[in-house]
C-alpha cells in the first residue's frame, strides 16, 4: 500500500485501487497500474501507452509512453 491506496487486479484482468479499509477508491480500468508516490501512479490506459494519474484516477500526465 502508498500513500493509502493499493493497486488491485480483477479476475477479468483490469486494475484499479482499494483505500486501507478496503473500499474501491478508484475503479478499474487500466491495463496496468502502479504504487502511488508524490500524489501520483504510473498506470497503462486500454491503447497500452503509459502516463501518470492522480488519487482521483484522472491521468495527471497524460498516456504517451
């Protein structure tokens, strides 16, 4: 867990994030997603390209890695 949120992976293989008591914080719809550090994630949106999202789940750097 970072920064309170866990990354999480669904049977149907799309990853979201559970707070500390384990509630859905942010839903899941990424290919891939990361630990939270400085207030952001690194996480792969459905084109495979990598950016940066915010505890909202909102990309905070957009998908263009």
């Amino acid at each position: 867990m970072s920064e309170g949120l866990i990354a999480v992976r669904t049977v149907k293989g799309k990853w979201g994030y559970l707070d500390a008591d384990g509630d859905g914080a942010i839903p899941p719809r990424f290919e891939w997603a990361g630990d939270f550090s400085g207030g952001l994630a690194p996480a792969k949106d459905e084109s495979g390209r990598c950016g940066y999202i915010d505890r909202s789940g909102a990309f905070a750097v957009s998908p263009r890695f």
